[in-house]
C-alpha cells in the first residue's frame, strides 16, 4: 500500500535514509532561511584594512614601516585578519584574495608620473609586480595631489609562501601621505571566497 505522512512518524526519517545527492534546488523552499554558519565557504569572512601612518619623500619607494591597522571610528575587523613584518603581509587563510591598494601623494611643482605598485609572491622570495601609472597631473596654484587605485585578486593556497607587499615611485620628488588617524595611503584586504 502507498505510505502517505500520516504513516511515517515525526522524526523519524534520517539523514542516513537521504540519499547523497538527491536533494536539488526545488526541494527548497523559496522562503526558507539558511543560517549562514550552514554555508560554508559562503559569504566573506575576512575584511581588514592598513594604512600608512607616516608622510615621506623620494622618488622610489617600498612601505616596509610605519605601518599600522585602521582603527579610525566604526572600523572592525571581520575574521582574523593580515599580519605585518617589515611590510609583507600574510594572509590569516587560504582562499581567493581581493587587494586594493589606495595611494595618495602631493608636490608643489608641475606635472610628474606617478606609479603604484602592488606585488604578490607564490613562494615566498620571487614577486611579481601589478602596477598602475597616473597619468600627468598639472599644479594648480602651485600644487598637485594624485590619488590611484591599484587592484589584485590572489590565489592563497599556502599561507607561508602566497603573500603581497606594496611600493611605488615617480619621475620627480612627490610626498606619500600617511596618517595615524585617517586612511590618506592604504591597503584594503577583502577574502573573496574558498580556492
């Protein structure tokens, strides 16, 4: 005779009488509401951000100090977080990695080029180089500002060896601005997603 419910009692079907695989997008109601902590893999979980905190001058240049987390009002960060030596960042776990890299620098002469940098390694020595360049900026009242934006998704399959730094320079002598109290030059690292 066919069961219909009222033959099976509350409780007690089980997930070993569900066969792996069988249940598809259907069998979900449309209103049904997932906790997130179900979804694993799903959703970012690690946000954090850096900054420079200490305005300096030249022509070329790495951020290997005066480095130091955000901690202007309502900033958080969500997970772990980066970790910082001597400029290199590593990253708290593997997964796909969204980088950006905001850099701002004045002068107070005319036009210049100037370029970021963001560079990324797989195997903790050899680093690759993703760069952005300004364009030519024009004094106004005998000053100029260049603001750029430099972006990297990476790949972190290992933690120890896949890490990112930052550096950049000019055809002329340019200030990078730093501040202990609000981001002017910073990196902004956002995890995508599992690898």
């Amino acid at each position: 005779a066919p069961l219909t419910s009222s033959d099976v009692e509350d409780g007690i079907i089980t997930s070993a009488k569900i066969a792996d695989g069988t249940i598809v997008n259907a069998d979900v109601n449309a209103s049904a509401a997932i906790a997130g902590s179900k979804l694993s893999g799903a959703g970012i979980s690690e946000a954090d951000q850096w900054r420079l905190t200490t305005a300096f001058t030249g022509t070329s240049w790495d951020f290997s100090s005066n480095m130091e987390r955000a901690d202007h009002a309502g900033f958080s960060v969500l997970g772990t977080g980066m970790s910082e030596s001597s400029g290199v960042f590593t990253y708290p776990s593997t997964g796909y990695w969204l980088v950006i890299f905001n850099q701002f620098v004045t002068a107070n002469t005319n036009t210049r080029s100037i370029q970021s940098r963001i560079l990324t390694t797989h195997d903790n020595s050899t680093y690759v180089t993703h760069y952005t360049t300004g364009g030519v900026v024009q004094a106004e009242s005998n000053f100029t500002g260049d603001a750029q934006t430099n972006t990297v998704i990476q790949d972190v399959t290992n933690v120890s060896n896949d890490k990112v730094k930052f550096a950049g320079g000019s055809t002329q002598t340019v200030t990078v601005e730093g501040s202990s109290s609000a981001n002017t030059t910073y990196m902004t690292f956002i995890r995508l997603g599992d690898t």
